[in-house]
C-alpha cells in the first residue's frame, strides 16, 4: 500500500470497537440512562463508522470533489 494512502487503516477503528470492545464491554453490565452500555457501545461504533468514513473520504485525493 502506498504511504500516501496509509490513512485507509482508520477504517479498522470502528471494526476493532464492536470485535474487541463489544465483548469487554458486556461483561460490565451497566446503564447509562436506563439503556444498556453494550448498545450505547454499538451504537457509538456504527457512529465513529460515520465519522471514520468521513475523513477517508476528505483525505482521499480520488474522492470527486464539489
């Protein structure tokens, strides 16, 4: 992979928190607000998914821009 485009690994991030957080996560068996920390968990990681994918996409020199 070229060096230009290493900043494509941060698409790992959101992949690495639901897989490798997820499991740490429900074992705590916590509420924020009455709703489980395991799917304010996961709805933090589709999230970040957003974001993560928002600034590979400004970052990409292939992206069309406006």
């Amino acid at each position: 992979m070229n060096a230009r485009r290493s900043y494509r690994w941060l698409a790992l991030l959101p992949a690495l928190g639901i897989c490798v957080g997820a499991p740490l996560v429900d074992r705590l068996h916590a509420n924020l607000g009455g709703v489980p920390l395991l799917l304010v968990w996961i709805v933090g990681c589709v999230l970040m998914t957003s974001g993560v994918m928002a600034v590979i996409s400004a970052l990409d020199d292939r992206s069309p821009r406006r």
